[in-house]
C-alpha cells in the first residue's frame, strides 16, 4: 500500500480508503461478519484510513470499524459524518442551516459517533450535505471549531452535493475546512475543473467518492441485474438508467492491460492518477473487494493518452434525482 499526505493535515493516509456505507446496510443483504472479516483485511493491507458517517445504518457503520479497531490496535484515522437534521440529502439551497445543522444537533451527533466509535477524538469530522450559502450562516463552522478546541475533533471536513463540486468553491478560499469529499470518477471529472486546482493552491484534502459510480464502473452489472429488494440502487438504476449505463461501461473494456486486471481497477487508478487525490474511498463490504481494491496502490496509474481519451466518456447526469 502506498500513502498520501491528506492537504494540510500532514495525516498519510493510504491511497486505498475504506468507504464504509455498504457494511452499514441499504446495498442488499447485511452481512456483520462479512463485514468484519473485510476490515480486518484492510488492516491487513495496509488501509489506514476508514470513511464512515453516523446515518450508515444509524451508527451501526461506525460500531463495526470500532470493534476491528479495538482488536488490531493499529493506528488507524478514521472519518465520520454529521447527517442534516432534517434528513434531506442533498442539501436543498433554499434550506436554513438551523434547519440542518443547528449547534446542537452538531454537538449531539458528534458525542454519538465518538460512543459509536469507541474514541475521545473524531480525527475528521465531516458535514453530510453542503449548501455555499451556509458561508454566511457560520454557526456551523464556529460549532465544530469550539468542538475541535475541546479535543473530541481533529479536523473538519464537508461532502459536497451529488455532482456540486463548484458549490465548494469559496469554501475552499474562506479556510474553515482541511478536507471535502467529492464524486469524482471516469463519468464525472467535472472537479478537476475548478474544485481539485483550487483545493490544491490552498492545500486542502480530496476524498474521491463514489469512484465506482455505485458500482456500474466495477464492470459487474448486466441489463438484466436484478438488485435486492433492500438494495437502494433499484431506484438509482430504475428504467432505462442500467441499460444506458451499462453500455457505456462496455466502452471502457480497453482500459483492462497489464497490470490492470479488472474495470474496478481502471477507475480507481483513473482517481488517483491526479496528484491531488488524497485518497479514495470505494465500497467495500467484502474480503473479494477488499483485495482486488488494494491491488491498485503500485505507483502504476493511467497514462497521459488514456487519460486523455477517457474526456470524451464524461456524462453529465445525476441519478440521484
């Protein structure tokens, strides 16, 4: 596993993260001890950073990291999320930050992810959803600035709206924050725009999100996948989202050379091949991914000319409307 300097936490971080929703619940059957057995090879590997959020199947998420933790003693880092008060994701820009995130509702969740976790101090502290209209609403900031003072929270972080990255722009410039986590994958490279060259001139983290787009980019759904019925991508992938998806996914086979194996692979690899990517952070919620996620940290990323070529399969669109 190869490491990365997380902006100006100075955290080296693993450039393979734990994204940790799918062991929470809500991608098809829950399987704890699944679950643990893919944490614990992460460990393994040498995954050192782990992205969690209270809503994650309210804490449960959280619960499973702290019980590998506690029992390999590694020193890990660990990121946790705040949820909007009133449980809209994403943000709606037309919505009050007291209606959102109120002071106490920021003190409340983070007392619970630090019991969740089994810890005295959160080392990254995240907001769930961004509106770049609470920048004149600094409550929120001022909250989990007096937080961190007290020691409960290392530092302080915002996920950005679904396919928003432009809406973190003067976030960036006002200095409040050392990390955001962004979609960004081989459909969505609309941060390397102006997010990801802003975040780097003032040395803020990237987290690369959804790098699989859901899983479509993994090269692991057909037009006839069947998704549980607990499973919320039914609805990301409803009537002809899956069909179109797949197609486009097909387009992409030429990506799989050498050292590169799987499609899963090849978006990864297409995340961190901007230098500013701190780390990113695929589902994981078995030891098979766990493994093959892994394989991707060798120093080997996408060339300048497949890099190039993948600019026309961007696709603007955002399912999760």
């Amino acid at each position: 596993m190869r490491y990365r300097i997380l902006g100006r936490t100075g955290l080296q971080v693993s450039e393979i993260g734990f994204g940790a929703w799918g062991i929470g619940g809500r991608w098809g059957p829950r399987d704890d001890r699944e679950a643990l057995a893919a944490l614990k090879r992460a460990l393994e590997l040498g995954v050192n950073f782990f992205d969690t959020a209270l809503a994650y199947g309210e804490g449960h998420s959280e619960r499973l990291i702290a019980q590998v933790i506690r029992e390999s003693k590694q020193k890990v880092f660990v990121a946790t999320k705040i949820p909007p008060k009133n449980y809209e994701w994403p943000a709606r820009h037309d919505v009050p930050l007291s209606k959102v995130f109120p002071r106490d509702w920021i003190i409340r969740c983070t007392e619970q992810s630090l019991k969740h976790l089994s810890t005295e101090c959160i080392d990254l502290q995240q907001l769930h959803v961004w509106s770049p209209h609470w920048l004149k609403e600094p409550e929120w900031y001022e909250t989990l600035r007096d937080v961190r003072a007290q020691g409960k929270v290392r530092f302080i972080g915002v996920s950005i709206n679904d396919h928003e990255p432009d809406t973190a722009l003067d976030l960036i410039r006002s200095g409040w924050v050392d990390t955001l986590q962004v979609i960004y994958n081989i459909f969505d490279q609309s941060p390397s725009q102006n997010l990801i060259p802003l975040a780097q001139q003032y040395n803020i983290g990237i987290l690369a999100r959804c790098p699989l787009d859901e899983g479509s980019l993994s090269g692991q759904l057909r037009t006839d996948t069947v998704f549980p019925q607990n499973d919320w991508r039914r609805d990301y992938f409803r009537g002809d989202r899956l069909r179109e998806t797949v197609e486009r996914v097909q387009r992409l086979i030429f990506l799989i050379r050498d050292e590169i194996q799987t499609l899963s692979q090849a978006a990864l690899k297409f995340c961190l091949s901007h230098p500013a990517v701190s780390t990113v952070i695929p589902g994981m919620r078995r030891i098979s991914h766990v493994e093959e996620n892994c394989l991707v940290s060798d120093g080997k990323l996408l060339t300048l000319e497949e890099l190039e070529v993948l600019k026309a399969h961007r696709w603007p669109r955002n399912f999760y409307d």
